[in-house]
C-alpha cells in the first residue's frame, strides 16, 4: 500500500516531502537562499498551449528560493498560479481568480503571510554591503 502524500524527490533535497518521517513538521524557521533554487525546473503540464510570458514566469518562479521547498507535487498549483497571474495581467481576471491567486501565492509562499505561515524566512542580507548573513543562534 503507498502512502498518502507526496512522494520523496532525491532532486528537491529539501522539499517537505523529504523530511524525516514525511510529515513531521521541521523544528524551528527555514531559512530560504536568496540565491533561489537551482535544481531543474519541471516540465510545464500538458494540454493547454503556454505562451512566452507564462513560460517565462514558470522558469522565474521554480529558480525563487521558495522552489527549494516544493517538489514535483506543486507543478499543478504552480501552473495555476501561473495561468491565473498572467489572465490578471491582461485583463482577464475575475474577482474570483484574483482570490485564488493571493490563496495560491499564500500556499507557495510567494507572499509575506505565507512565508510566515509556512515559517519560511529569506537569507538576511546587511542592505549597507549587500552581504549574506547567518541568523542568531545558528539557525541559518
């Protein structure tokens, strides 16, 4: 019988999926890199022609420091987040999807209420150097 759930990804180290258990939550904060994810990008879903601007925005959002902690699960949700951001863009969006893109975008973390509900917060930079810092107490 296999397990409910998303199953481990040698290739996302990192995801969730891969944590000891499969489910138990990490102790403490995830510390995002600002250098993002540079593990390869997943193939778009089939069945729909994507244009430029989506397929770029595909590549941008699977190379973000979020793309560290998704595996190949969040293709559909990153897909949607995807088609629905670009309608917006264009002046397609109904309220409707607008609502589902900040739930999308809160689920991958792409915005600051759900990084903090993920507990996932961006390597800190000293804005004065432009250097990357470790967090007190190691957590980094």
């Amino acid at each position: 019988m296999v397990a409910p759930g998303p199953r481990r990804d040698p290739t996302r180290p990192y995801s969730r999926a891969n944590r000891e258990g499969g489910r138990q939550p990490r102790a403490g904060l995830v510390v995002l890199p600002l250098s993002g994810c540079d593990l390869p990008v997943p193939e778009m879903p089939a069945g729909r022609a994507w244009n430029e601007a989506e397929r770029a925005m595909w590549d941008e959002l699977w190379a973000s420091p979020q793309a560290t902690q998704w595996h190949d699960a969040y293709v559909p949700l990153v897909s949607m987040y995807v088609q629905i951001v670009c309608q917006s863009l264009r002046g397609n969006a109904t309220a409707g999807l607008a609502q589902e893109a900040r739930h999308l975008a809160e689920q991958l973390g792409l915005s600051p209420a759900g990084l903090r509900t993920l507990g996932w917060q961006m390597e800190p930079v000293n804005i004065s150097t432009g250097e990357l810092h470790a967090l007190p107490g190691g957590a980094a």
